[in-house]
C-alpha cells in the first residue's frame, strides 16, 4: 500500500506520535532542518537504534528519543561515510598495486606474462574450459569493459587513456577503468589462472565493495546498529565469520562477548573486514 507524501509539519507531528520528543531542538527549528538540510526519510531511519516501550500507554513509542538525537547521528554518519569511502579508494589502490607486481613478478620469474595477456585471458574467460559457461562468463566481462570504454571516451579523467590504449589494453590502464566489482573479479581470475596467493580475501573484498558503494552513493550507514540473534533470518551469523577476523579482534582486545554481539550485525562485520583489509594491505598514503 502506498504510503501518503507529508508536509513537514504533518511529519513531526508523525514523530510526536511515535514518541519523539523537541525539547533540545524545538519543532520549528525541526522543520527548518527537514526543509533545508536533511529529508524526513532518512533522518528517520536512524530511529532503528532506538528501542521502543511494549507495555502500558506509550506501548510501540520510542524510549527517551529526542529528534536531535537523530540530527546527530545523521551528523556523525556523514563523516564515518567519508572516512569509510577513502579507506575502501585505499584499498582499491593498493590492491591494483598489488595485482600488478604480481604480473611483474611472473614475468620476471617465469617470462610469460607481459601486462596484456592477463586482459586478454581474462576477457575471454580462458581459466574456464571450453563451453557455455565460459562464452556467457566471456560475454559479460567484455560487455562491461566495453560499457567502460563508450561511458567515458570523452571523460576528461580517463578520455586519454581510452585513446591511447582502448586497442591493445595493458593491466596497468585496464585496471584504472574498470569497477572495484570487477576488480575483484580480476584478482579471482588472476589468483585461479596463476596460482597467485592474493593478500586479502576475495568474500571479505566484497563486503568491502558494498560498503564503498553504499558510502559512495550517500546511503546511511549507521542508522541500524542492532545486534541480532543468531536465528534471526537474513542477518550475518557470527558463525559466518572467518577465523582471521575474530583474530584480528582478539588482538584488538575485543572480548568474544562483544564479538558475539556485535559482528551479528551485517553492517558492523561489513566495517570489520574493511578494518583488517586496511590494516593488511594499505602500507602508505601514496
């Protein structure tokens, strides 16, 4: 069912009944705020951390909320998304550094790697065997490098690049045009088609994608912070966790009843393997 669009007063008056109370920021500041500076939904949404009565006559209100709270934590989680988004950039270029002393190296040790083949092989999907499994896997690295390559011909960051190199691409240009998706992708390729041992793990990569993008494209981060039951569905268990990370938080002084609790929470252990990514493979501020 569609919800009905409000105007701001009709949404602090919705917060009122939900048991947020204006005596730190009074209401018509709270409406300046969410006419200029914030939108109603997503300051909101902070209101996951807070817990709500279950008896008596403020049964489904909020506990002691107060809508600058919410202002706050809408504050903080700007600046914990840009500190997040530059850690993932680190480790997005420190993992293409990676990648290409590895290419380096094997032509170095054994002479049969010379920058291009790498492309190539992993364009055409060579560490699958023959069939259709490889034509589909081929098909689609190559329909989103060449998505890369028509979106940002004419871009002054990269038009340059495309010119110079869009015949015959290198891994040293190749990987400063494509996503930190396929980046991942590539490493995988490289890993499996080699035998190179990557720094990081490939799963643990990947929730370090999802928090770049989600940090990237504004979304809120810290607007549930919730831990979870281990039976509750959909939610990261801890048994999930690998043994690196509740090792990386043993020597953080972390005591396993806080690790219990707080890595059962999706968005927490996303941050986590991001913190012990850092820590392993960003070495500079390049």
């Amino acid at each position: 069912m569609r919800k009905p669009m409000l105007t701001s007063d009709q949404l602090i008056e919705h917060l009122k009944n939900r048991g947020v109370t204006f005596s730190i920021i009074p209401e018509d500041e709270a409406k300046t705020h969410l006419s200029q500076h914030n939108n109603y939904f997503k300051l909101s949404s902070y209101r996951k951390n807070y817990t709500k009565s279950d008896a008596g006559e403020n049964a489904g209100k909020y506990i002691n909320l107060e809508f600058a709270y919410l202002v706050e934590l809408a504050r903080l989680d700007t600046e914990v998304r840009h500190l997040l988004l530059q850690m993932a950039l680190d480790i997005e270029h420190f993992l293409k550094v990676s990648l290409i002393k590895a290419a380096e190296d094997r032509m170095d040790k054994y002479h049969d790697e010379d920058g291009y083949s790498i492309v190539q092989g992993y364009l055409s999907a060579d560490e699958l065997p023959a069939g259709p499994d490889q034509i589909k896997t081929s098909r689609k690295r190559t329909e989103s490098y060449k998505k890369k390559l028509s979106q940002n011909t004419h871009n002054p960051y990269c038009g340059g690049l495309i010119h110079s190199y869009s015949s015959d691409m290198p891994i040293w240009a190749f990987v400063e045009l494509i996503s930190f998706g396929d980046l991942i992708e590539l490493v995988g390729y490289y890993s499996k088609k080699k035998g190179w041992n990557p720094p990081v793990d490939l799963k643990s990569l990947d929730r370090v994608r999802q928090i770049r993008n989600a940090c990237a494209h504004g979304n809120a981060i810290i607007n549930d912070l919730r831990s979870f039951p281990a039976n509750v569905s959909g939610k990261q268990g801890v048994s999930n966790t690998p043994f690196f990370i509740t090792a990386f938080l043993q020597n953080a002084k972390i005591t396993k009843d806080a690790r219990n609790k707080k890595l059962s929470n999706p968005r927490i252990n996303q941050i986590v393997h991001l913190l012990f990514i850092y820590d392993t493979l960003v070495t500079s501020y390049h």
